[in-house]
C-alpha cells in the first residue's frame, strides 16, 4: 500500500469532519467528493513533484476547495 493510500485510510473520517465544519451546507456526499478530489490532485502532484508535508498540503488543498465552493454559491469566506 502507497503512503499516500495509506494516510487516507488513517485520516479519512478527521479529514471528512474537517470539511463539514468549514462548509456546513455540505453534506456528507459533499465532504466525501471534496476529500476523493483532493486526494486525487494530491496523486497527480506527488507524481510531478514530491509533496514534503503531505498532510499539511491535504489540509490546506480542503480549505481551498471549500472556499471555491463558497464563492460559487455567493456565500462568505
């Protein structure tokens, strides 16, 4: 199992939870399609350049995505 496999299965209800507090109209479908899309971009990353603090990067790419999505629905940051 890759390292990154495996710190999703580790992380995976945290990082769900993480995502439902930051953007409460999300429900848990929501918050699961956020955390497959980041942990796919995450993949793609990792194979052009090593990522140092991967779960940092996880953590940090959620809040982004959440804030897109606020600004696609016209609520706040």
């Amino acid at each position: 199992m890759s390292r990154l496999s495996e710190l999703f299965a580790s992380e995976h209800q945290r990082l769900k939870a993480y995502a439902r507090s930051l953007f409460r109209e999300c429900g848990s479908v929501d918050a699961e399609d956020i955390i497959q899309d980041v942990f796919l971009a995450t993949f793609n990353a990792q194979s052009v350049s090593p990522i140092d603090d991967t779960l940092s990067y996880i953590y940090r790419s959620i809040s982004n995505r959440i804030i897109d999505l606020r600004r696609k629905k016209g609520g706040s940051d």
